[in-house]
C-alpha cells in the first residue's frame, strides 16, 4: 500500500527511563514548541515497576485497569509523556504532573503542572494522548493541541459515519484511498482534543470543520499501518517538522522538510 505523508525515519530519541519503548520515534515542533513521542506498548515484564516512577494518583489509577492491555497503554503514555518533558522542558520527571483541567460539557483538557510551570510569562503546556491497539501517540505544545492516531483497516467503519461537515464530506468522496480516508477522521478526531470538547460538541458545526476551524492541522504516518493527525490552536504561523503533511488551516510558516 502507498501510504502518502508516512514519517520520515525517526531521529535517534533519548532513552526513557524505565522501559525499553519498541518502535520508538519523535519529532520536535519549533513554532510553537512542542513535540511528539510515539512507540509501541510497553511489553510485558519488560522493566520493573519501580522504575515506572509513577507516583500516587497513576498507581492509583493503574491498579483500576482491569485488563493488563489497558494497564500496559496507560504505563506507556506516562513513560512517553516523560520523556517528552526530559527533551522539551530538561526537567526531570519527578518534577512535573498531569493535570486533568475542567472544560465543555465536564470534559477535561490535560495540562502539565510542576515548579515553574505557572511563573508569570511561562507558557503553559498543553498535553494530548491518543492510543490504537498496541501503539501509543502522545503531543505536548506550548499552544492547545490534539493528537489521534487509528489504524488504517478502519477506513471502511470512517467512510460510513455521519459525523463530517458537508465541506469534509465533499473532501472524503474526492479522495480516496484508507489513508485519506483517516488523514481526515484523525484531523477531525484531533481539533476536538485541542478544543477540548470531544464529539461533546456537535462535531457537524462549522465551527468543527477541519477546514474551515482556523487551526493548524498535519497528518502523518508514525509506525506501519497506523495513520495520524495533530491539530494547534496557535497563535503563531506553524512550522510543521520533517515527515508531517499539512492538511487544513492557515498558510505554515516553513514547507516541511
């Protein structure tokens, strides 16, 4: 299959401490900073608990998880969403936490809290996780952002949902192809994450429509067979990275690379 805007090789990413992530990728985002990790789940058995580093409330939080799939997703988010701060912050891990902030129709929006975070002219730091199957996605901008990642055999279940606008659905039929198909629903999937409202809000609302919405979204392919969006309310003109296909919103400030 061709699959069109797939990644370019990843470059070599800083060990995370704890685990030895498979398929481990990144890549940096310059305007507004941010980045993106990705990788297959954590295999089980693969590193000891202890070095997981969670502390109270995820322990918590995994002990719920009934299912060792669910349990290993979740472990995997946090050691990505770590070493996403290592990179972009040069914080240790131990020094900054998620923080689930209230939003539309009692939704909540993650953000990063820890010393510093909240100082006067600090920005503050979006976060956004999506997972498929056994791989996990995971973004942190300096700016709103969503992440979604699904697998390509989903294409079929995509076209036939009625959730698009009548300007994404004129796009849909015009395109074809399974990765088309999920550039979009991933796209939709991530504006919705980087309002903060989910499908809570009524996803066929011009104000929903990818775009016509206003914010910067890129389509990428992160590992086989899995297709990917991020969307950024931002500010300031994008600079999409290497391996990221801009789809809708205003003109970015580079071409990718």
């Amino acid at each position: 299959m061709n699959v069109q805007g797939a990644a370019a090789p990843a470059r070599r990413v800083p060990a995370i401490a704890g685990a030895d992530l498979p398929e481990l990728g990144w890549r940096r985002l310059r305007r507004p900073r941010g980045i993106l990790l990705w990788s297959r789940t954590l295999e089980a058995g693969s590193a000891s608990p202890e070095l997981w580093r969670l502390d109270a409330s995820e322990l918590s939080r995994l002990g719920r998880l009934p299912a060792e799939a669910d349990r290993l997703r979740f472990v995997t988010a946090r050691l990505l969403l770590r070493g996403a701060c290592r990179i972009q912050l040069g914080r240790r891990a131990g020094g900054v936490r998620l923080r689930e902030t209230s939003g539309p129709a009692g939704r909540g929006k993650p953000r990063l809290e820890g010393p510093g975070l909240d100082a006067p002219g600090a920005p503050g730091w979006d976060v956004s996780i999506s997972h498929s199957g056994d791989a996990v996605l995971v973004g942190l901008a300096a700016a709103p952002i969503g992440v979604d990642l699904q697998p390509l055999a989903d294409a079929p279940r995509v076209r036939a949902v009625r959730v698009f606008t009548d300007r994404e659905a004129r796009w849909l039929r015009t395109h074809r192809g399974d990765y088309a198909a999920l550039r979009l629903w991933t796209a939709k999937e991530a504006l919705l994450k980087a309002k903060g409202t989910g499908f809570a809000a009524n996803p066929r609302g011009g104000e929903n429509d990818v775009f016509e919405s206003g914010a910067a979204i890129a389509c990428f392919a992160p590992l086989p067979g899995l297709a990917a969006s991020v969307a950024l309310l931002a500010a300031v003109p994008v600079e999409w990275p290497a391996g990221l296909t801009p789809l809708a919103g205003p003109a970015p400030a580079n071409r990718p690379r």
